[in-house]
C-alpha cells in the first residue's frame, strides 16, 4: 500500500512551537518515525509537509493514481480550509487526520474540522503514534 502523509502549517517548527503541546521532537524525527512505521507495517509512505492550503490541495490531487490512501494533518488548516474537504471528497481515497495534541480539549475553535468529514477516522493527543495507528487503519 502506498500512502501519503501530507503535513500543515507550522509542522516544520515541531520541537521549538510550544513544546508543551507538541513535545520536543522535531520535524526530521517525525520524518524518521513515518518511514520507520510504514516499513515495519509493509507500506510505502510519501511525506510532504506545506505552509501553504494551495500546496497541500495540489499534493492531494496529485495522490490520485499515485497513492492507495493518505494521512493528513491539517494542522491550522483543520478549522477553516473547505478546499482541502473538497480535495480529499474529490480524489475519493480513504484518509485518516490525525492530531499530535488532543485537540478536542483545547480551545473550542480546534473542535471544528471540516477534512475530518471526508476521513474515515480522526486520531488525536497521540503524538507520533497517532501516525502509526492511522497507517494501521489504513491497512
């Protein structure tokens, strides 16, 4: 199975954004986590990581006839971004969001998910294993 793990806004900074919430891991441990995880579960895993909506709807499009399933975490993107709905709806794949921190006990804005209505599951306040567990799901 190939999968793509598509990464939002400010993953580039894990390990120095608030490391409170986030841990001290960085985004290149992230990274060797993925790889590893997929290996050791047999798929194939494709990481990208955007700041940019436009980038990350692109990336998802791409997925199609290119990928099985993907992992996204939409990061600030979760509460507003009705163009990357649109864009997993369109390309139809099976999708997991996933969150590093527990989103559902933060603020009440980080409840909102609008990708979550075109994913089969959402896993949260998992850290790097929610990564790991929504391959597992895929699969």
């Amino acid at each position: 199975m190939k999968i793509r793990v598509i990464n939002g806004p400010n993953l580039n900074m894990l390990g120095i954004r608030e490391p409170e919430i986030y841990g001290s891991e960085t985004y290149a441990d992230l990274e060797a986590f993925l790889r590893r995880s997929a290996a050791a579960l047999g798929a194939e895993v494709e990481i990208f990581q955007s700041n940019h909506e436009g980038d990350l709807v692109n990336y998802i499009q791409q997925a199609l006839g290119a990928a099985n399933a993907i992992v996204i975490n939409p990061a600030a993107y979760t509460h507003t971004s009705v163009a990357i709905l649109d864009a997993l709806k369109a390309v139809g794949l099976p999708a997991v969001e996933v969150h590093l921190s527990d989103v559902q006990s933060r603020e009440d804005f980080r409840r909102v998910s609008y990708p979550s209505l075109a994913c089969v599951a959402v896993i949260s306040g998992m850290g790097f294993d929610g990564y790991r567990r929504a391959m597992e799901v895929l699969l």
